[in-house]
C-alpha cells in the first residue's frame, strides 16, 4: 500500500528543553490522505495539531529505517493507519530505546505514540499502555560460520562469546537462560559486534536478522543458527490513560486485519504472509 509520508525529528536533546530549531523537520512530508492537517477526531488530543508524533529508535530494518530523506518500514505504515484515521500526517522522532520503553518520553510529550518493534511485556505495561498487537515476534541467533552451533546449549557448551542488544527482550530472554552477553546500544552497533569478533554469536528480532542475510556481505559470513519461539507480541506504546487515541490505534490495526491492509503492508516488508516469516 501506499504509505502516508512521515517526518523526522531530530531528538538529540531527549528529554531535554531544545532551544532554537532543533525540534524542526528534518524532512518533508506529503500530505495525509484526507488532504493535510485536519483537525483529530473529537476527544483525541495530539501534541502537535495535525501530526501523529510517534517516537521510534532508528534504524531498526525493516520496521522502521531510513530511505533516502524519509524514514519508511513495517511500523511507519502501521502508525500511517491511525494517522490517516485521524486525518493528520505522521511525524518521526528518533529518540533512545531506553527513554521510549519506560514511558519517559511519551510522559514528557515528546510523542503521541511509540512504535519501534516493542514487544508487550508485563514490566512495560507498568510504564505505558498498549494497543492490541500488531505483529507476532521471535528471536534468533545470528553466528559467524563455522560455529557449529545450532542452539543456546551449543552457545554455552562451546564457550562462545554471545551479544545482545541492549533494553531488549532478546536480552531478557537470554539472560533468563544463565547468559551474561555483552550489551550493545542498537541493532547496528550489535552487527558490528559480531562483524568485528566481539560477539561469536548474537541474539536479535528474526525479522532483522533476515533482513540482514539479505545482504551479500553479512550472508557470506553469517547464518542463522536458531530460531527461539519466545510467544512475543509487538504493540504501539500510548502515554498511560489516553483511552481515545488507544481506541483510534486498535480501530486502525483491527480494520486493517479484516480488509486485507495488514496483509498487504506484511507481503511488503517481509514478502510473506502472517506465519509464514522464518518458513522456507
């Protein structure tokens, strides 16, 4: 489908006061379907009138990352959903995972919603609220060839080195498992890892680890090893108690699943249908 363009925000001053223009665009956006910036539907109230802020940690490929002057992926047209729902255009603010998932930015108005393939967790419902989920997750592991390794006990029996991307639930889940990895601050900086030998081994969202082999240059050097079923869910994140933009996200994605939408934006991202990613 067709996505609603979506802004970027510069946000390297967190949750600090910004002077000047820091806070502007740093790119152009089209408009939204309905025609621009209308008002949002009654009872919704957003930061910036006529935008849907949302705050993402870039890149994340193929969810959100950017291409050319725009940010594009899985959960910017998921997001353009609700926005065109709302008749606004959507706004991008790149901003630490850390500061997205303990609610600290959408608390401090950086942002109306947060979609930056966050799995639902009990711990972050304590911070913010959830939609319904949008995308059924795994993790897997990612190893230079010639490991041998075909499972977490391989990783651990072989005396491997294993990395993790920090504020992570693939972190959390191997960490549950005896694991003590070595921490990286973001995806990109956890490939390098492994490219560079800090890690034999790596833990990561399966669809970003396809997307990765998709690259002559990582599958010429890296396999997967092992897919782990760990039943987790992505949501969009919303500031604790906004029921009416909550109930416009769930609207989106629930009409998006029965009309065909959600179908259509999945095939375009990871060329397969809902259960079948991770099949051969």
């Amino acid at each position: 489908m067709t996505s609603i363009g979506a802004l970027v925000v510069s946000a390297s001053c967190l949750l600090s006061a910004c002077g000047g223009g820091s806070d502007e665009p740093t790119t152009g956006a089209s408009a939204s379907a309905d025609g621009g910036s209308a008002a949002a539907a009654p009872g919704v109230k957003l930061i910036t009138p006529g935008k849907l802020t949302t705050c993402t940690n870039l890149p994340y490929e193929p969810f959100q990352f950017k291409e050319g002057d725009k940010v594009v992926g899985f959960d910017v047209d998921m997001v353009d959903l609700a926005a065109k729902k709302l008749g606004v255009q959507q706004e991008i603010v790149d901003i630490d995972f850390a500061v997205i998932k303990s609610g600290a930015a959408l608390n401090a108005g950086k942002c109306d919603v947060a979609a930056a393939g966050m799995t639902i967790t009990d711990e972050r419902k304590q911070n913010i609220d959830f939609s319904d989920p949008y995308f059924d997750a795994t993790q897997a592991l990612l190893a230079k060839k010639g490991t041998g390794a075909k499972s977490l006990d391989d990783v651990k029996a072989k005396g491997l080195k294993l990395g993790a991307q920090a504020s992570t639930t693939g972190l959390d889940y191997v960490k549950g498992k005896g694991f003590n990895p070595t921490e990286f601050a973001d995806s990109p900086k956890e490939l390098l890892g492994l490219q560079s030998g800090q890690a034999d081994v790596i833990v990561q969202d399966l669809p970003v680890v396809l997307t990765w082999l998709k690259k002559p240059e990582i599958a010429d050097k890296f396999e997967l090893i092992a897919s782990l079923d760990t039943g987790e869910q992505y949501g969009v994140g919303l500031k604790k108690g906004n029921t009416e933009l909550l109930k416009v996200v769930n609207e989106a994605i629930a009409a998006a699943k029965s009309d065909g939408t959600y179908e259509q934006i999945y095939m375009k991202w990871f060329g397969k249908k809902p259960g079948e990613l991770g099949t051969t």
